[in-house]
C-alpha cells in the first residue's frame, strides 16, 4: 500500500499582514516569508475553492492589496 502523503508546511505568516500594501511588494514578500504559490485577484474574481497548502491569495484593489487569505 502506497504512504498517505504529507502536505508540506505553510509559513508561520498572517494574511493580515499584507492587506494595504503595494500588489507587487507583498507578492515579493509572501515569496521571502516562503509561500509557495501567491495569486494575486481582482475584485469579485471567479475562482475554484479547492485548499492548496503553500497558496496565499490577494485581492487587489487600485494596486493593493484589499484582502489576503490562506488556500
């Protein structure tokens, strides 16, 4: 029987922390705090609501960031 896999860890990091910045300096950011995958999303944007490990999403208003949640 094949091993049940392990979803890797996500960084230590509140979304929180993101909302009001810049759309690009908190892509780079999240990068440096080490998730795996940053989406950045207009505002009313039809996305699956599949839970990816690693994944950090921004909504972005005017070039910022309006929202940020985890998945």
């Amino acid at each position: 029987m094949a091993p049940i896999p392990t979803p890797s860890a996500e960084p230590d990091d509140s979304p929180d922390t993101y909302v009001g910045l810049a759309a690009e300096r908190a892509e780079r950011l999240a990068r440096e705090r080490g998730w795996a995958t940053v989406r950045a999303l207009p505002p009313g944007a039809i996305i699956t609501m599949e839970y990816r490990v690693g994944r950090l999403n921004f909504e972005v208003k005017g070039g910022r960031v309006a929202r940020a949640w985890k998945g």
